[in-house]
C-alpha cells in the first residue's frame, strides 16, 4: 500500500468500505467524484447502498461532477436512498425516480455548480467521497480518470473518504491540472490564456485531518460502448466541416479552427469522428469529455492537444491510453469541471460548442433536457456553459424523431435550454441554417427550409404563414405554438 498511500500520519486511517460506509448517515449531504461513469467511487457507495436496502427510510443528497456509474447513483436510487440529486445524470432508475418526483433533481450548469456548492447555495457537503490514484506525502489527493468537481468537495466537507484503485495505473499521474478560483469579490483572472496552459498542482489539495477513511479497491468502472455513427450523424458532420471551410475562406475562422468542444451523444460523437475525414489539422480540443474518437483524433493529426475534466473511453479506449502513457502525456489535460467549462476560459479561447438538441424551434430556441416538455431526459450538463460563451455556438439533431412521428423542428419548444440569443447555428442531416444577424421571421425561414425535414416543411411554412399575419415581432401563435406536441401525445404522431 505504501506505493500508493504515502502519508504517514494516514496509515491507521486504512479500513474497509463497510467500516467507511459507516461514516455516512441519513439526511447527510455526499458529494463524490466522477464525471460520466469514470474515476467513481465504488467500494463504499456498494456497502452503502446494501445497508440502505436493509435499513429502510434512510435518505441522502448526492452530488457529483456529472453522470456516474450504475454501482453510485443506480444503487443508491434502487435503495429508495437518494432524496435530492445534482446536477447531471444519465441512469435509467434515476430518471425513471426522478421522472416519478421520488427524487428532487436540480438541473444546473456544470460551470455554476461547482462554484455554488462552494458557496454554500445547496447546503452543507457533509463527506466527500472521492476515487484517487495515490495520497500523496503532504496528505493531497491525485484524482483517477475525471476531476470533476472533486476539489470543491474535497475542499468544503467536512469528512472526505478517500477509494483509492489500484487498477489505474500511477502513470496516469501528472495528467491533471487542479485550480480553483478564488470568490467574488476578490477573484482574479483564471491566468489560462492557451488550452494546453498547466495552471495548477497535479494533486487535489486536501487538509489531512479531514480523511477520516482510506478504502484501497480494484474495482473497474462500468464498461462504456458507443453507438456506431448513422447516416443521419454523418451527414451532419458534413453540413458542419463545409460550414467550417466556409468560414475560413471568409476570414471568420482561422486555418486551425478555433478550439472545438463536443457534448454528448451519438450525434456529438459522430460529428467528431467525421472530423477525421476533414481537411483541418493540428486542432485543439477543449472540452469536457476525452472519448475514443478524441484519441483517434490525436492519432491521426487532425488534434495537436485536447483538454477536458475526463476520460470517458471504452475498455479498449483505455487499454490505447494506458499503452501509450508518454505520447498522451504531452496531448492531454484534466481540469475540474470549473476551469474545463468556465465561461470566462471559453469566452477568452473563443470556444466553437457543438451540441446536441432534443429539438430546436423555427426561431432558434433549443430544447436539450425535456421530452414533450415534461420527462427530464439527462439535464443540460455542460451545454449552456458552452453555448453562451462560445465563438460560435452551434446545435445539431437529425430533424425527425421515432420513425419520422417527431418533427425535431417545431413552432415553439417544449422547454428552453438555450435561447434564440445564444444559438448561432442550427444543422439536422438536412442541412445547416446560420441564424447569426437574422431577424425572427429570418431565422423561421432559414430553419425551415435548411433544417426541417420535407415531411413537415409545408405545415411548418403555413404556422410561418399565420404567424406573420399577427402584429409583433416574433411570428408566433399563441393558441397554436405547442399544438405539434399536443397532437402527438393524443395521436401519436405530430403529422397533421
Ligand atoms: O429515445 O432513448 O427512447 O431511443 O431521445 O436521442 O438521438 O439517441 O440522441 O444520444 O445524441 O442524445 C440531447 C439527450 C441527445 C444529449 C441528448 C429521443 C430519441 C431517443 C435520445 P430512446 P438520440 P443522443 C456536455 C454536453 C444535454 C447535455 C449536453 C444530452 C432519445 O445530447 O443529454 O449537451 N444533451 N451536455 O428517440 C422526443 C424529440 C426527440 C426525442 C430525440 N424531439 N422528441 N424524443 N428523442 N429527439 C456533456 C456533459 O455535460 C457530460
């Protein structure tokens, strides 16, 4: 243990994950690591959620960096243990839970959660329980594969409990880049002016009194696939790479691009895999979630260097990294989730955000989270981070969904993620509509014909149509603006 423990004063703090599990009650506030279902804790949340199944009624607040895997937040949930829930998630019992209000989910920009859990808007964080590669002499903390917003947690709790996995190698040390921002009114510029800056320590600062449990573990994180690319992704990905050339012969971007962020999703990943089919080279990458593609990406020449809060690969993703340690070293950077998504960052490096809609309005409004405006999907994540601060903020989806029954272009959102102001593009396999400068009735014109899917074009022109017969600004019907949505859930399908 000694290769990966090396404070002394620590030693007796060694235990079981039963014995640490102890240390978190019902009604308390965990806040943990991970960041997708990467650099989790999972020995203690497994003995936590077993108690929680025998002891009925217990209740926590979990609180993590984004999504994390099935053994945390599903457990939990499947104990009926998880009361409130922030500010990200992905798992089927969560969203089922929470879809069902058994769970409070607060649905929050990843950039404002770290920093407001610091200052004290959701409560207390009364343990926090982090995965680590090693604690280090000092009794600091190295993160595994995410950041996210363990050094917030880490910094606010009162107890931390600390899994540390053997089966990340150590070479993953040195990878990461942990600052933290001072408050307002004292908060000085974040000094990271280039995407590959190193701005900070390698180890997550921790006060050693506050450890109360070590828990050495070799558990694997739950294995990720990805969905292979479609037709409907790639084309996407091509509307978007001669959008790109154009704007580089107009002088709006230069030859190397500006720095690309991808959210999640297949249609995300596929927009970066066709990147590799692209003429551009020596890109950067600043984002939050290093993928396989990313990795291909930098193989291939296409990225020189990419930086995010994680590592979110396949097991064979990680076998590619983990076999060639020294080349990523120099290409890649984890930072927590409040530097890897700080508007500050993104607005200064001139971020180019690519995300993915559930579906966007003729006006340029972007619904990211809601189906029919009432089921919670995953929750806006990073998206609105990027959005309004980037160079260029871009959404794509294909523009039908469920066999052609949704029109992913409708009169008027369900629910609004990103607003008609913050939407530079819209692009769906039918083509791209860039709403930069355009009036409302532009803008519905430019979707309409550029995005829409041919289905639904005609009755989308004759809401158009009605809506410029009203007086005002913004051609919309009051009466009949979330009719498609109506429609669909009392006949299936949004055709007339
Ligand atoms: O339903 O699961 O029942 O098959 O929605 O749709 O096409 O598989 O989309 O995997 O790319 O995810 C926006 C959810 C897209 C994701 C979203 C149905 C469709 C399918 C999923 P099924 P696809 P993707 C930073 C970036 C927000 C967070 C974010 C997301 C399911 O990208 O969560 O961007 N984004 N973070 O059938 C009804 C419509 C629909 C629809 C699709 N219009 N109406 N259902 N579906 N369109 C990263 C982080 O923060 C970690």
């Amino acid at each position: 243990h000694s290769e990966r423990m090396k404070c002394e004063a620590l030693k007796d703090r060694i235990t079981t994950a039963e014995a640490a599990a102890t240390l978190i009650r019902s009604g308390m506030t965990l806040g943990t690591s991970g960041f997708t279902p990467t650099g989790y804790p999972k020995a203690v949340p497994a003995a936590l959620a077993a108690r929680f199944q025998k002891e009925k009624g217990c209740c926590i607040n979990l609180y993590t960096g984004a999504s994390v895997g099935k053994g945390l937040d599903g457990a939990l949930a499947e104990a009926g243990a998880i009361n409130r829930r922030m500010p990200y998630q992905t798992n089927t019992t969560v969203r089922k839970k929470l879809n069902q209000r058994d769970i409070r989910y607060s649905d929050i920009h990843l950039s404002h959660f770290a920093q407001e859990v610091r200052y004290g808007f959701y409560g207390k964080v009364d343990v926090a329980l982090v995965e680590a590669l090693e604690i280090t002499e000092e009794g600091h903390i190295v993160p595994t594969t995410s950041v996210g917003a363990s050094p917030v947690f880490i910094s606010q709790a009162e107890t931390v409990i600390v899994e540390i996995n053997t089966r990340k190698p150590l070479s993953l040390k040195g990878m990461h880049d942990i600052y933290q921002p001072q408050d307002p009114p004292h908060r000085q510029p974040i000094p990271l002016v280039n995407p590959e800056d190193r701005i900070g320590t390698t180890a997550i600062p921790c006060d050693p009194t506050k450890i109360k449990a070590i828990v050495f573990t070799d558990l694997d994180d739950d294995p990720i696939s990805f969905t292979p690319a479609d037709e409907d992704s790639q084309q996407i990905a091509r509307h978007l790479i001669s959008f790109f050339q154009q704007e580089v012969m107009a002088g709006r971007l230069p030859e190397q691009l500006l720095p690309l962020q991808s959210g999640v999703g297949s249609v995300a990943n596929a927009v970066l895999k066709g990147m590799s089919d692209s003429p551009f080279k020596n890109l950067v990458f600043y984002s939050e979630v290093i993928q396989d593609n990313v990795l291909d990406l930098l193989d291939n020449g296409t990225f020189r260097f990419a930086s995010g809060t994680s590592f979110t690969l396949s097991p064979d993703g990680f076998d590619r990294l983990y076999a060639n340690m020294e080349k990523y070293r120099n290409q890649i950077m984890l930072r927590p989730m409040e530097i890897s998504n700080n508007p500050e960052i993104i607005r200064r490096i001139g971020s180019i955000a690519m995300n993915t809609a559930i579906e966007a309005d003729i006006f340029g409004n972007v619904n990211s989270t809601h189906i029919m405006g009432r089921r919670m999907m995953n929750g806006i994540g990073g998206s609105g981070d990027f959005a309004r601060a980037g160079y260029l903020s871009i959404f794509a989806t294909p523009s039908m969904a469920k066999g052609g029954a949704i029109s992913a272009i409708v009169p008027m959102v369900s629910h609004v993620d990103h607003t008609e102001h913050d939407v530079k593009v819209i692009v769906t396999e039918q083509g791209l509509a860039d709403l930069r400068g355009l009036s409302p009735w532009e803008r519905a014109e430019s979707v309409i014909e550029n995005c829409a899917h041919p289905d639904y074009r005609p009755a989308l022109r004759d809401y158009l149509a009605a809506g410029m017969k009203e007086p005002g600004h913004t051609a919309q019907l009051m009466h009949e603006a979330l009719s498609w949505h109506q429609r669909f859930e009392e006949t299936g399908t949004m055709k007339p």
